[in-house]
C-alpha cells in the first residue's frame, strides 16, 4: 500500500449519495470493507495475469450513517 500524497481531495467533503454518484461514473465502487462511520471508493487501475492495481479513496463520515445518501463525509489519503 503507497499513499498518494499532495492530493487535492484529502479534507473534501460532501454527501455521500452525491459522491458516490460521481465516482461510480468514474468506474469506482464503494470499497467491500465499508462500516457505518467510514469507506472508500476503490478502482482497478490495471490487471495482468499475475496482479491487480487499485486506487483506494478512503473517507470517514462525519454526519449520519453511510447507508444513508444524506451523510456527510470527508476524504482521506488516497493510495
């Protein structure tokens, strides 16, 4: 795992629904590892027969809970 740092979305926020609308245009999927207070938007950035590369966005929420598209949230580090 390599953080990407110097990123502009690390402290953004929004609301979930709204951000997930987003990144799923963007061929992101809400990581498998979600809880109520935090995710990621995960991505597969290459494949060959031996690995995979992604690109994680994590975030933490801030209001509310993540099954509900009104939660806020703000992003983490990318890696």
């Amino acid at each position: 795992m390599r953080p990407i740092p110097d990123t502009s979305i690390v402290d953004k926020t929004g609301t979930f629904g709204d951000l997930r609308e987003t990144f799923d245009r963007f061929q992101f999927h809400l990581g498998g590892n979600w809880d109520y207070d935090h995710g990621s938007f995960d991505r597969i950035l290459a494949e060959d027969g031996e690995a995979t590369v992604y690109v994680r966005v994590p975030f933490q929420v801030t209001e509310g809970e993540l099954d509900d598209p009104a939660a806020k949230v703000v992003f983490g580090t990318p890696y």
